[in-house]
C-alpha cells in the first residue's frame, strides 16, 4: 500500500512538473507576442549572426526602422525566446522529414504577425510582396 501511494505522489509531482512547464512554455509564447506587437517591425537576432544581418541591413535599406532583440544578450529568456521561436518556424508533423530545422534566428514579424526567417523575408524581397506587406503594417509611408 505505501509502495502504491508512493508511485501516486510520484506521478502527481510529475504531473505538476508537466503542468508547470507547460505554463512557463506559454508564458514565453505570450512574451513573444508581447514583443512582437511592440512594433510595426520586430527582427529577433543574434549579435553574431551573419545572415541576421542581412535581414537588418535590408530593412534599414528598405527604410524601415526594425525593433531589434539580440538573444544572445538576453540569457536565460533569450534561450526560451530562441527555443519558442525555433517551434514557431518548425515545419510541424505534416512538414517533410527530410528537411533540416530552420535557424532559430532570425525570425521577422511584421504588424504583430509571424513573416519568417530569413529565406522567407528574402523570398517576399524577390517576388515584391515584402514592401507592401511593410506599409500595410505602418513601417512604411512610401
């Protein structure tokens, strides 16, 4: 009988556990969005990332003013923001197996929605769609 009450305490601190980091995962999500919305244009990054600074350097050239947040300079909420970030641009169960993950950053979001990282902010450069998703967001007056 103690046995058994044992492994029930047992799971109930695991199941606590699970609920806790489920909380703190959507806490993160939610400071994401929060951050996210914070401007017409926020760039996540990091310091050392050359292809995060492509991204910046085009919207600087662009003339938009992007919110940056430099991850790597943030510690332990940098490394959840990354981790959050990383699930957000995963391509999810139907996604193919054979691709390899995404950088983690950058990550663009334009008018408090998800653009995407690097391949897709270059990509709507390309086929003309970023500028007038950049002035449809108010990052733009032009």
């Amino acid at each position: 009988m103690l046995r058994m009450q044992q492994q029930v305490e047992g799971a109930l601190v695991v199941g606590g556990m699970a609920e806790a980091e489920e909380h703190q995962e959507a806490a993160v999500y939610e400071r994401v969005a929060r951050m996210a919305g914070g401007n017409a244009v926020v760039v996540f990054s990091a310091s050392g990332c050359c292809m995060c600074h492509v991204v910046k350097r085009l919207l600087l050239g662009l003339g938009v003013g992007p919110t940056v947040y430099e991850l790597d300079q943030m510690g332990g909420a940098g490394r959840d923001i990354q981790a959050a970030l990383a699930q957000l641009l995963s391509p999810g169960p139907g996604g193919g197996g054979h691709h390899q993950q995404a950088p983690a950053v950058p990550v663009v979001f334009v008018g408090g929605r998800l653009l995407g990282g690097v391949e897709k902010v270059m990509a709507c450069h390309i086929n003309g769609t970023l500028v007038p998703l950049l002035k449809e967001a108010g990052a733009l007056w032009l």
